[in-house]
C-alpha cells in the first residue's frame, strides 16, 4: 500500500485520541459527586463508544497488515490530543459536562483532520467519517444532560 505510512500515522492519532477518552471518562467516573451520579450512564456510554470505535480502527489496521504495537505511539495530531488530555486530567474546578464538552470538540476536530487529510486511502476515510458522524451524534446528549441539571445548553461545534 503506498499511503501506509499516511494510513498508519492517521490510524496512529484516532487510537490515541480514544485512549485518553476512555482514560478522560474513567477519571471524570471516579470523581462524580453524588449529585452528578445521572451523569455515570453517558460517561460510561463514551467509554463503550472509544472502545468499539477504537477496535475498529485496530481492525483496520490489522486488514492493511499494520501491527497494534506500531499504532500506540504519538501522532501527528499531538497538539489537539494534548489539548483533551489537560481537559480531562485538569484539577481545575468546572462541571464535568463542561470538560465532556471541550473533550468531545477536541476529539472532533482530529476526526475532521484526519478525514482532511491528502492520502489517505479509501476504506479509511470511509471508516473515518462513519466514526466522526457517530461522536457527533453521541456528543449532543451532553446537551441532554445539561438540560437534566437546569445548565444552558450551549450551541455544538459544526464539524460535519
């Protein structure tokens, strides 16, 4: 294949950025008050989602003969990946859903940069928007869950 090193790399950043998500939700579990337990049925949601997304893209990699020890190192898109990653670990007192928010942007803008992306083969970016569509649709139920506890709802990112 002669986008692999492009492939692997794009592969390389979407498994990153769904291990910190499941790592980000784990974290936001753990440090629910009892007031925001309702929120444990859509933090566990996200954790299923990365993981099911996640597999698909080791699946992927696996049919273009890349192994999974070569898609856990950093990708490109280390930046945007950085930038879930302070959201979720961050001490910095704010409502959990407000770091849902800010992560699940995050994760969109990779998807919508890797689905950009010049090369990158077909069956790929096929996989790539389907996924992107997905978090898209599973992102507007924070807007559920802010109306359940009386927040605002704030607009959602396009990223179509």
């Amino acid at each position: 294949m002669e986008n692999q090193p492009i492939a692997m790399e794009c592969l390389r950043d979407l498994v990153a950025f769904h291990t910190e998500r499941i790592r980000g939700y784990q974290v936001l579990l753990r440090r629910l008050t009892p007031m925001d337990q309702h929120l444990a049925t859509l933090f566990n949601a996200f954790v299923r989602q990365s993981d099911q997304l996640k597999d698909e893209l080791l699946e992927m990699a696996a049919i273009l003969g890349m192994n999974e020890r070569e898609l856990v190192a950093d990708g490109r898109f280390g930046l945007a990946w950085s930038v879930v990653k302070i959201v979720f670990s961050s001490s910095i007192p704010a409502y959990p859903l407000d770091k849902c928010r800010s992560g699940e942007n995050a994760l969109l803008i990779a998807y919508h940069s890797v689905e950009g992306t010049e090369g990158l083969p077909a069956p790929i970016r096929v996989m790539v928007n389907r996924q992107k569509r997905e978090v898209i649709a599973a992102r507007e139920w924070i807007a559920h869950f802010e109306g359940l506890n009386g927040q605002p709802s704030q607009p959602s990112m396009p990223l179509s």
